[in-house]
C-alpha cells in the first residue's frame, strides 16, 4: 500500500542470510501505482501490479501466482524478520521433510504476554481455538499450497488463520522456538490486533462458521478437551493471582511500615550521601 515502514520491511529482507531469496512485492494499491526499487539488497525486486486496489488476501493469492520457489513466505510492509529468518525456517524444513510448513517465534514489542501467544508450541487443536501464528512467522512449502490451498478472498480479517486450517489437514506444521520476527500490532494495516474490535469479532465468527463445517467429529473432540482442560485450570489460576496480589499488598504495607519508621527517616542523609556517591 506504499506505507511509510515499507523500506524497512524491505531492507529486512535484503538483509537475509540465505542467499536464494525471490522477491516479490504486490502494489495492492493499484493507483496510483506504488514506487518500488529494483533491487531489495542484492536480491532483485519483482513487481506485481493489477492496476486496480487489491484486498489482503486477493494481493497474497497475488503473490503466490508470480513466485517461483519451492518455499513461499509472506511479509506485510509494517513487518520485520531477522537477518536469520528464513535461513533458520529452512533449516527446519529440511530436518522435517514431511511438514507442510514451519513457523518460528514473533515478538511483540511491549508485549512480553503477546510474544509468549506468539511463540506456541505446534498444536492442532489450539490453532483451531485461535491464531497464534502471524503470517509472517511461516515458511510453507509451496507443494501444500498446490493442493489448492489459498487465501480465502471473502475474508477481511483472519485470513492468515484461515489458511493455517487449510494447510494443517496436509501435515503438520514445525515449531521453532525462537522470536525470528516482530510484529508491529497497529501498524497501519488495518487489520490483525490493530484492528477495530467488532470487525475482528465478526471476522472471527465467519472462520469458525467456515470451519465449523469442514471439522470431522474427532476433530471437534479434540477442541473441546483442550477447551475442557483450559477451564479446570481456572480456579488454580485464580486463586494463584489471589495469593499473588495479597503477598503484594503485604509487602507495599511492610515498605510503608519501614519508610514510616524512627530508624528510616534518621538514616536519609546516609541514603543522600550514598546515591550522592553513585552519580557520574
């Protein structure tokens, strides 16, 4: 879309490791026509342009007719991998022949809760609770995308997980459990967690009722017993944050008790001189 973070997606890419890179960059915009640079580094930029504004999955499925390679990844333009990205994804797919894709970690920045979501071990049943695989995490073999497998163009949002449900009824997916990218929520793409609450909502609810037909009876099982087990572990969770918030309590009362005490407020000039020592 010609946004402002798109040089840094693209020198994330120049800077890869492996050196069999395929650049391929969608003008989703159409018009006016997005400037793009010939080169991405010492890896050649390939344009592809419909001349008219494309939707996120229609410029992925874009994308997926002009490349070439055996290994196909994704990056939106307010994205970022590492230098290592696809060196490393390689590198598991070739020890895993029989995946259909493997995914690495994606770091959040400010959001140590979010970039753990976003590091999950490989797990059919969670992935069908919820997506915890950016789009930009994967490498996929272009072999399972071949069975058809595409982005589904009526979907506005959670198209990427969308996706991962395809791909996963051809083979498992490989974990790498290493941060090899970030994710920038809110970054102007107007979709993922940046996203207006009921959109993701609604989105949400159009996949799971996509779904909810193609899932066979183990299949659903298995959801539910990861659903079943999440909740038994509600009432340690809470009374863990209880103790949690009552040992914090204690300890703010046993400061206040010190800061308030003879002792403490005789000694402050002591406190004075000893950070006085510390400065530069």
């Amino acid at each position: 879309m010609g946004r402002p973070e798109l040089p840094e997606a693209l020198a994330s890419l120049a800077a890869q490791t492996w050196e069999r890179v395929e650049v391929v960059v969608v003008d989703a915009r159409g018009t006016p026509p997005v400037e793009l640079p010939a080169t991405c580094g010492r890896f050649p930029v390939r344009a592809v342009r419909r001349g008219r504004p494309l939707g996120r999955s229609a410029a992925a499925n874009a994308g997926l007719d002009e490349a070439t390679g055996d290994l196909i990844g994704f990056l939106d333009e307010d994205d970022l991998i590492d230098a290592d990205h696809v060196a490393s994804l390689v590198g598991v797919l070739v020890g895993h022949p029989g995946a259909v894709a493997a995914y690495s970690g994606v770091r959040c920045t400010g959001d140590e809760e979010l970039s753990a979501w976003f590091n999950r071990p490989f797990s059919r049943a969670w992935l069908a609770l919820g997506n915890h695989i950016p789009l930009h995490a994967a490498l996929i073999r272009r072999g399972a995308l071949d069975r058809g497998c595409r982005l589904d163009e009526t979907l506005d949002v959670y198209e990427d997980w969308d996706l991962w449900l395809q791909l996963v009824r051809h083979g498992d997916f490989v974990h790498l459990d290493r941060a090899t990218a970030t994710y920038r929520a809110g970054g102007g793409s107007g979709a993922g967690l940046g996203g207006d609450a009921t959109v993701m909502r609604a989105g949400r609810a159009r996949v799971v009722s996509k779904w909810k037909a193609l899932w066979s009876g183990p299949e659903l099982d298995a959801i539910l017993t990861v659903c079943a087990a999440q909740m038994r572990r509600v009432p340690d969770l809470e009374a863990e944050l209880t103790r949690e918030r009552e040992a914090r309590a204690e300890l703010a009362a046993a400061l206040e008790r010190v800061q308030a005490s003879w002792s403490w407020r005789m000694t402050a000039w002591l406190r004075w001189l000893a950070a006085l020592g510390r400065r530069p």
